[in-house]
C-alpha cells in the first residue's frame, strides 16, 4: 500500500513539473510572438512568482517617425496568472535586476518593471539628447503596455518611486486610459530648473534648534575645511571616487551643501546625533560622511545619472543651494547649482509651461491616482497639491522620508491605501 501511495505521489510530482514547464514553455512562446518584442529570456522568479522573464522590446527613438532609428528597452516581467491585474513600474532610472516592488506584493498580482530610456541597457547606439523627452519616454512605456495587454488583458496600474513617481503621473497625463489606476511615491512635480519652493522648505521643516544645529555644524566644518579636505582626500580615493567638475576643496565645499538637503530627504542620521561645535575633526567627518553623500559628485555618479541631469534640466525640474547662512565662509562655490553635473557640450533648454501643463491636468483630470509623501522628506517641498476637483488621495506620512512606502503608514492608513485602489479597479486582494 505505501509503494502504491509512493509512486502515486512522484507520479504527481511529475505531472506539476511537467504542467509548469509547459506553461512556462507556452508564455514564453507567446511573449516572443508579440510585436517588436526582441529577445525573451527565462530567469529564477522569486517566491511570489511562477515564472519571471528578462525581456527587450524594439522602441524608436522618435516614436514621431516610427520608421526612424529603433533601439531596445529592457523590463523584467514576473508571471503569477493571465487572470490577475498587472502591476507596471515605471523606473526612472537603470535597473540591474528584477527587484521586488511593494505594490504588486500587496495586490498579489502580476509585475513589470521598466528601464527608463537612454539610462542602462536601454540606450540607443548613438546619444542624441533631443529625444530625451518625457512625452518620447511616455510614448515607450505606452507601447509596452498596448503590447502585454494582448496577453494580460485585466487591470493594469502603473507606479513608481521619486523619478519613477514622476514618470508614472507624465505617463497618465499622457495615456490617461492606460492604467486603471497610479500610484506615485515620494514623487516631486517641480516647476523650475532649480525650484524656490525648496529653500522654503528646508527653512521651515522640523523644528528650530535641529535647523539651527544643522547649520552650526555644517559652519564649523566650513571653518576647518583646511583641517578636514585631507581626510576627504584620502577617503575618497580609498572608495575610488574620482573627480573632474572641480577640485577636492570645491567637491567638499558642494558636500557640505548638499548636507541640508540629504539631511531630510533621508534621515540616515539623526537631530540627536549632530556633533556640536566643540566636536573632534573624526566625529565631524564622520557625520559629514553619513548625512551627506561623497559619491554623489564623483565621476562614477555623474556619468550614471547624466540623463536625469539632463531631464531635470530641460524639463523636470530640480533644486539648487541656498548659500545665505555659509557665503562667508565659502572659498571655491561662489555662486551654486545643480547644473555643474552638466557637461561642457550639453546646453539644455528649460521648457518653462510642460510641468506647469502636468500640474493642471493633475489638479482638474487625475482621476485614480494615489500620492505617497514622506513628511520630512525634502522632496515633499515640491510635492503635488490636490484641489479636490478629482478623485486623487495625497498620503502623507508623519515623519517620513524619502524610504516612504505604503507599509511605512499605521494599519488603518494601509488599508484605506488598499481599498481604494481595489475599488478603483474592481478587484479584491486574494486571501
């Protein structure tokens, strides 16, 4: 009797493995069968999934000209049931692998993530900057999803993180019907190349003695630049940073700077852990080093993030440094920006009304779009105002940086989050 329950048992086990390897076989088969798809390549799902896929689709540069100079983006596909919603993450940035995303383990569904254009392996043979756009970008996103549509024809729901936040409202603003639903995180919509309402922020946000001890400190460092830039040096070289927009003294200068933003945006230090006035050059350096970011104006980060750069230059918008409480002591950064990431060559032109465009749509037509918003978080300066005149919910968690996520909020906020977006798309989170 137990042979017989045995071999009853493997014989199971052999139908399963034969059952997944069909269906695995049988999407594959349909992926590679759709149109511009390029390449289909098997990779290990995590434990959520059955199936998962690296996969590129042929996009022209230009989608004004489809018939023009193509290139191939890459999106990781995570295969649950044809039946279920489709999660589309729209990234701002490269992706190296097929990260998890919160949204579609919370909805129990099917996953895309996407690469963005000119950023990793998404990036034509030859540069040309003027189809770095966000409509060109939303146009990409568009086609994919018109695509996997013919296989995944339940509800979809695009979203995103910071730049990809950004990218998911310009996309709904541009295909509204795309999506059934967004949800967008910590995503700023900005409305100057270096936008004012930042400085107003960083002015007002937490409480006075942390803002104050804040700046106390980063005086102090400015008063023993000397003393410190030899620490800096050494540090930096020991990571292997390299830099070519200015000197150790300016780069340092810029660190120091770009403390009172990354400060807030995300808290990886502490008001309670800001060394005083009268702390030793190591406890200084130390806390530059954790609140502010040395790699941030290296050559490495520089050449990766260019096409940000770019976009928030031309389009997107970003922020600058108010320079009112160190000017005195400053000896290389006279007047500072943003724009010293830009190379020599690259001159962009600011669309001035696009954002200011999106802004409005957004305010009078973005239906079905959820605004996830860290309190603290220095990109909230920027965040998007809701009037009422649509459907749209702006979450905001107190005290939240920019790690802000849905499960960063307390149980009741989470699942309002949840049931509004099963309402939306008419669909109950399996049990």
């Amino acid at each position: 009797m137990k042979i017989i329950k045995l071999s009853v048992t493997v014989l199971g086990i052999v139908l399963l493995c034969f059952s997944l390897l069909y269906s695995q076989n049988d999407l594959k088969k349909n992926l590679e069968s759709l149109p511009g798809i390029l390449n289909v390549e098997i990779i290990q799902p995590d434990s959520e999934y059955n199936e998962a896929y690296k996969i590129f689709i042929e996009q022209p540069i230009d989608h004004n000209h489809p018939e023009g100079k193509k290139f191939r983006q890459k999106f990781y596909l995570s295969h649950k049931d044809v039946s279920l919603p489709m999660v589309i993450e729209l990234d701002g940035y490269n992706i190296d692998y097929n990260r998890e995303n919160e949204l579609s383990s919370i909805l129990k569904c099917n996953k895309i993530v996407v690469e963005h254009r000119y950023f990793g392996e998404s990036k034509p043979d030859s540069l040309d900057w003027n189809y770095l756009t966000i409509e060109q970008a939303a146009n990409d996103h568009h086609k994919i999803i018109e695509t996997l549509k013919k296989i995944y024809d339940k509800q979809w729901i695009t979203t995103g993180i910071s730049k990809g936040g950004q990218t998911t409202y310009i996309h709904k603003y541009y295909f509204p019907d795309d999506a059934d639903a967004s949800v967008c995180y910590v995503a700023p919509l900005n409305l100057a190349p270096e936008d004012p309402r930042i400085y107003h922020f960083l002015d007002n946000v937490g409480t006075k003695e942390c803002r104050d001890k804040m700046v106390a400190f980063q005086r102090e460092v400015l008063k023993r630049e000397d003393e410190l830039i030899p620490m800096f040096i050494e540090d930096t070289k020991m990571s292997g940073y390299n830099y070519s927009i200015g000197d150790y003294e300016f780069i340092f200068e810029y660190v120091v700077l770009e403390y009172g933003f990354a400060f807030w945006q995300w808290q990886y230090t502490k008001c309670s852990q800001i060394p005083d006035t009268t702390a030793s050059n190591d406890d200084l350096f130390e806390h530059l080093k954790t609140g502010s970011s040395f790699s941030y104006f290296s050559d490495q980060e520089i050449e990766s993030n260019l096409p940000f750069i770019y976009q928030a230059y031309t389009q997107m918008g970003y922020y600058g440094y108010d320079i009112s409480n160190f000017k005195d002591l400053l000896k290389e950064v006279k007047e500072p920006t943003s724009r010293i990431f830009l190379p020599d060559y690259m001159k962009p032109v600011y669309d001035c009304c696009i954002m200011q465009e999106i802004n409005t749509w957004i305010q009078k037509h973005g239906n079905n779009m959820i605004f996830i918003y860290g309190e603290i978080d220095s990109w909230s300066a920027t965040a998007v105002e809701l009037t009422g005149e649509t459907n749209a919910i702006k979450m905001v968690k107190p005290g939240g940086n920019h790690r802000t996520r849905i499960k960063s909020f307390n149980e009741k906020d989470q699942e309002y989050i949840i049931n509004t977006i099963e309402d939306w798309i008419g669909y109950e989170v399996p049990e």
